[in-house]
C-alpha cells in the first residue's frame, strides 16, 4: 500500500506500527446541523479506505468522533429552548443515517467530547503544569512559541503565520497564533475544572479521544478534509507532542474540497445539498461513485454534469450484471464462485497506489468490456462469465456500491422467453410489447 503523507509531502510505502493491524482516526462532525453532500466525501473516502486496507489483509481499527459541545449547538439549543443533548443527539443520528445509507462499513469507536470531559481536563493540565499553556482570566491558551516544531504539518513558520480567519485575535493571548484550550462561559453547558467552569477548546478534543481510545500511543493514520490541516490538525500535532512526546500518528491524509460552478462548497457560502436529500434522490451507488470519481487529494467538481457523467458509467456496469443475472436464471445456470484474479489484481493494485480510483475504474470498465463480449456469443461459456461477473462485484464491494442481483418470477420468466421468441421470429410489434413488459418490471 502507498498513501501520501500530508506530513512529509511524499507518496510513501504504507508501513504500520503494528504488523498486519491499523489503527486509523478521522475527524468527525460537529454536529449542530445536518451535513451537507461536501461532509460525505471523507465519509466515504475514509470508508473505502478501510475497505481497501481489509482487501489487503490488514485488521483496521477505526475510529471517529462526535464534537457534541460547541458554540453553535449552544446558540441552537438558546434558539430551540432546549438542552445541548437535544440538538446533539438529533443530529448525530441524522449523521449516522447517512453513514448507513451510505453503506458505510459501521466504526469501531465513535467517541464523543461530553464523555471524554474527565480526561480532557487532565490533558490541558498537563499542558499548564509542562509550561506549554497559561491561563488568563479563567481562559487557558497553548502557547504556540513554547513548541519548536509547530508548523511542521502545514509546512509553515511562525515568523512567516499571521493571525488568520480562523486564528481568533484576542487581547488577552500572549501571541494571536495562541489557541483556545479551555473557555470560561457563562451561557449554554459547561464544566468545573482548575481554572473555574466552562468547556473545551476545540483543538484539544481530538488529541485526547485518540488518546483514550489508542491507548495513548502513535496512531497509523489520522485522516480528514484538507480544510482541517491548518489550523487545528497543526494544533493537535503540537499539543500530542508536548504532552506525549511523540508525533500523534505516521501518516496524515486529507481529502479536497467539493467545489461548485461558484467554488467552494460551504455552508458560509450557502452553495451546499444535505447529503441525505442526495443520497434520497440519487442512491447510495450513484452518489459514492461521483464521490470516488476524481483522486481522493483533489477537489471535485460537483454539478450537474458530472452526476451524469456518474450515472452513465455506473449504469453501464449495472446493465451487464442485470443481464448476467437474468440470462443466468433463464438459463437455468447457477453462477461459480470463482473470478478473474488478474483483473481484480489489476484493480486492487489501482487501490493500493494511494487510493487511485479513477485508474480504478477503468480496471472496472476493461471488466465490463470481457463480462459484454463473453455474454454476445451464441454458446455461452458460463464460467468465463462468472469470473467477469464475480471480479466485478468483489471491485464494487471495495468501492462500496452494493448492486442488488435480479431475480425473476415465473410470469417474468415467461415473458423474457416470449420476447426472445419473438425476436428470433421477427416479429418486432410483439417483441416491442414484450420489452416494455420488461421495462416496467426493472428487468430492462
């Protein structure tokens, strides 16, 4: 396996700490709103990661969280008249209903910050007591010029970082680069700690759940979109190694942006679609194959036009396995198990070469080519189809597009042979009324 490592720029070897096992993290939501078809991206990147990962041999711990406490789920649960947990919960089940409808593999560990509070506090006490944090007016702030190495992530320098949209200016900080580890609130939930109540700054979290959940050790891989990597992966590179003294995992992998006619995707920007109005109106299928279309490091154009393209291609593949499956039961043939272990090499080496899914599927088309080729023949050799059909769907499996097979009644069965009858016989008006049929049912 090669994956290219955020870290140190390159494509490297995948090589994990643990013979044969990975453990793997990947920034969840925030869950105040329900995620739009841009946070399904690393969704299903992340899945087909693991997918590929599992194709390989290894044995994949995967974890991601939920950040369940937050400025704006505070001001919607002010807004509703209701407590943080309300607005929480309902959106964290909206998230995993996409998970699911997306055939998303189900993750080992979902951690949440309200339940990881306890260790939360300790870790910034730590970083208090270690001289890498002070605390100001019940305000505790990293002190970003306390750690050499920061910047090493995003390849910046301190002298060269300024005070950024996402850097808060504040009077208070002893740099504008110095981020929020804990903060004295007065509205909305909060919790004592040395330094009075409030709650957590959101860069710490994710450092401590991995913490928790990998048992505080260097993890394989931490993933995430690309508009994470700075500042608050950065952040959590500083705080692990501060605390822990050693890097908090070997490789980073961010996936690009969804981006539309007007650029990027975002709900600031109000250009974004509610993944699960997406998958509601397309399918789960259709909408990972568009989703996996372009390199996973690349942004990808959303629109109407590449959903055609989507839907085109993917509805090639599905036409010959709807074919193999009703020509195979007319037929009365029960397909082998066996299947085209060079094209599924072919296809699996696409994958391992850090995630190259567009190569991939044109392994998947050359496929489709031999499954056609081998079903227009007189005499079908239905071993040779077998091996095309089951190459196919073990490829989609690791893309996670599940195409359900077609089976036939018996009134289907006996149209389909009249069609064919009538074919043979020339004659067309009946073997159009046949097709029709046919049509209706889904068979065509």
């Amino acid at each position: 396996m090669k994956l290219y490592n955020s870290y140190s720029l390159k494509v490297e070897d995948f090589k994990p700490i643990k013979e044969g096992e990975v453990s793997m993290y990947v920034c969840g939501p925030t869950v105040y709103n329900h995620a739009h078809i841009g946070n399904a991206r690393p969704i299903v990147v992340f899945d087909t990661l693991r997918r590929t990962l599992e194709a390989l041999g290894y044995k994949v711990k995967f974890v991601s969280n939920f950040t369940d406490v937050d400025d704006k789920i505070i001001n919607k649960a002010i807004e509703e008249n209701v407590s943080e947990k309300v607005i929480a919960e309902r959106y964290i089940d909206a998230y995993n209903d996409v998970r699911k409808s997306l055939n998303v593999i189900p993750l080992d560990v979902t951690p949440r910050v309200t339940e990881t509070m306890d260790e939360i506090i300790e870790f910034i006490d730590k970083l208090v007591k270690n001289g890498n944090a002070y605390e100001v007016n019940g305000d505790v702030y990293f002190s970003v010029d306390s750690d050499p190495k920061y910047g090493e992530l995003s390849h910046q320098k301190l002298e060269d970082l300024d005070a950024g949209a996402r850097v808060e200016e504040n009077d208070q900080k002893r740099s504008p680069l110095d981020f929020a580890l804990w903060k004295k609130t007065e509205k909305g939930i909060k919790w004592d700690s040395p330094w009075g109540e409030g709650r957590p700054g959101w860069h710490t979290e994710c450092v401590v759940m991995i913490g928790k959940e990998f048992n505080h050790e260097m993890i394989d891989i931490h993933g995430g979109g690309k508009d994470l990597k700075f500042p608050h992966h950065e952040n959590e590179v500083a705080q692990s190694e501060c605390v822990n003294n050693h890097r908090l995992a070997n490789y980073w992998m961010h996936n690009g942006m969804l981006e539309t006619a007007g650029g990027k995707m975002s709900k600031s920007l109000g250009n974004t679609e509610w993944a699960k109005d997406v998958i509601a109106k397309n399918g789960p299928n259709l909408t990972r194959w568009l989703l996996l279309s372009a390199k996973y490091r690349d942004a990808l154009i959303y629109s109407p036009e590449t959903f055609d393209t989507a839907r085109t291609e993917l509805g090639k593949i599905e036409t010959v396995l709807k074919q193999v499956d009703v020509k195979s039961t007319v037929s009365g043939v029960d397909l082998a198990d066996e299947y085209d272990e060079v094209k599924y090499k072919e296809f699996l080496d696409q994958m391992a070469d850090d995630l190259n899914t567009p190569n991939a599927y044109m392994v998947i088309f050359d496929t489709v080519k031999l499954l056609n080729q081998a079903l227009r023949v007189k005499d079908i050799d239905w071993q040779a189809v077998a091996k095309e059909y089951n190459a196919i769907k073990k490829m989609l499996y690791i893309l996670g597009i599940y195409i359900d097979k077609v089976t036939l009644d018996e009134e289907t069965k006996t149209i389909y042979a009249k069609w064919n009858e009538a074919k043979a016989a020339k004659d067309f008006a009946s073997a159009d009324e046949y097709r029709q049929q046919l049509i209706a049912k889904g068979i065509l």
